[in-house]
C-alpha cells in the first residue's frame, strides 16, 4: 500500500513541481495573492511577495524563507505605476535571472454604488489598475518567455466579469476585460509556448471583499446560494494557479477557470 502511495506522490509531485521557475505575483502580502505565492513555493518556485507597502511583502517573504530558504524575495510596488511594475521586473530578474510565471492578483475597486453615479476618477482608476496594468506587466515578461519558448501568465479575475452588479458594476467590467485580455494574449503567445489564463474566484473571505461579508448575516446570506455552503478561503484558490503555472496546465490556454463553490452553477 505504501508502495502505490509513493508512487502516486511522485506523479502528482511531477505534474505541478515548480522546481527551478520563478513567479511574480502581485498583491501578494495578504489573501489571495499570498496564498498563491506560499503555495508555489511550497511546490518548489522562486516567489516575488509585491504589494504597495514594502512592511507586508518582507514579512510574508520572511515567513516563506523560514520555510523554505532563499525562495522568497520582497519587492514592493504600485500597479498604478508603470515605473514601479518595471523596477518589480528588473529587481526580479537582477534576485532571479528570469521570470517563468506571472500573476497578476492586484486590483482596485475604490467604488461601492451605482454605475450611472461613478465618477470619471474612479472609473479611470479601476479600469487602470485592473486592466492596463496587466497588460503592462505582461508586456514587461513576454519578450524573455517568447525566447525561452515557455511561460504561465494567469490573471486573478472574478465572478463578477460573469454577471452583472448593482453595486460594483465598474469592476465587473474590469473583471470581464480580463477575460478577455487573456483570450487575446493566448492566441498570440500561444505559437511561442506561452500560456494565458484567468482564474475567477467566487467570493473569498479577504480584506479586499470585507464589505460584503464581515457580518454574520452577511456571511450567511453570501454563503446560501453556494452549493458548498461556505465562502471562499484564499487558500481555495492556491490550487488552481499551482495547475495553472505547471505542467499539469501545459495545455490549458486561454480559459478562464471558475472556483466559486458553485455559485454560478
């Protein structure tokens, strides 16, 4: 018995093994982000902790090099800022030598209302950070993967690019073009063996989604209509980008991966 078990540990360990990548993964000192990234570095990657605050990135970093040493490095950065995301790839391959998978989890949504009601500010901001910025980042590693013949890009995207919202209506849009933004990318990278995916979480109890569940009435009513009867917990999602990055994904592009306990369904 404990034969087949050994066995069986080795072929799953070989399909999603990321011994010797490297992944940059954004909004990564908390939730969803940093799940992913104590995930893949478990599964043998190099990880890069980057959110706006360099006193979280270097703690979550901390807590992975206990664990696994030399696997993590803290580079801070704005995805509202182009310069930022450059130097988090320079800095990056400077600590690493190359870039093999890239998440892109950082997002906004600054506005909680109507979509007729939104100002322009807002508007700009969530569509920028959500979409734009991605592209950038994406622009900023395809060059080094297209040599190299091989690469993972996944974009943490959302339910909510799915249907439609009363009250985030802006970062559904954003949600969406993500979507489609990886459909894009797949079918022009795809030729140079580099794959493009979404995942889009239900939702997941984070700070960023505090607002819609931080009460018990709020959970209970959130949780109702989902077969599981629970929300999300960020490490839900782990899985799913770990298959992703790999080669248990290697013929996975251009898809978006729903993980939502079924509320959609």
């Amino acid at each position: 018995m404990s034969e087949v078990m050994d066995r069986a540990q080795t072929i799953v360990g070989g399909l999603f093994d990321l011994t010797g990548k490297v992944a940059v993964i954004t909004g990564s000192s908390r939730g969803i982000g940093k799940a992913i990234a104590e995930r893949m570095a478990q599964q043998g990657a190099k990880v890069v902790i980057s959110s706006r605050k360099a006193g979280p990135c270097e703690e979550v970093a901390k807590a992975i090099n206990e664990k696994s040493p030399g696997h993590a490095i803290a580079v801070p950065a704005n995805i509202s800022s182009k310069e930022d995301l450059q130097r988090l790839i320079d800095e990056t391959r400077s600590a690493f030598g190359q870039i093999d998978i890239l998440v892109c989890n950082a997002a906004s949504n600054p506005y909680y209302g109507s979509q007729l009601e939104i100002g322009d500010d807002a508007f700009n901001k969530i569509l920028s950070n959500n979409i734009v910025a991605n592209n950038w980042l994406i622009q900023m590693v395809a060059p080094e993967m297209k040599e190299r013949r091989d690469g993972a890009i996944i974009i943490v995207s959302s339910i909510g690019g799915l249907r439609g919202s009363t009250v985030i209506g802006a970062y559904c849009i954003s949600k969406a073009a993500d979507m489609q933004l990886a459909r894009n990318l797949a079918q022009e990278l795809g030729p140079h063996n580099i794959r493009v995916n979404c995942i889009a979480p239900g939702l997941v109890k984070t700070d960023f989604a505090r607002a819609l569940w931080d009460t018990p009435e709020g959970e209970k009513r959130a949780s109702s209509g989902t077969p599981l009867r629970r929300l999300g917990e960020p490490d839900d999602l782990a899985g799913a980008a770990i298959y992703l990055a790999s080669r248990a994904g290697a013929w996975t592009t251009g898809q978006t991966i729903v993980v939502d306990g079924g509320s959609t369904c």
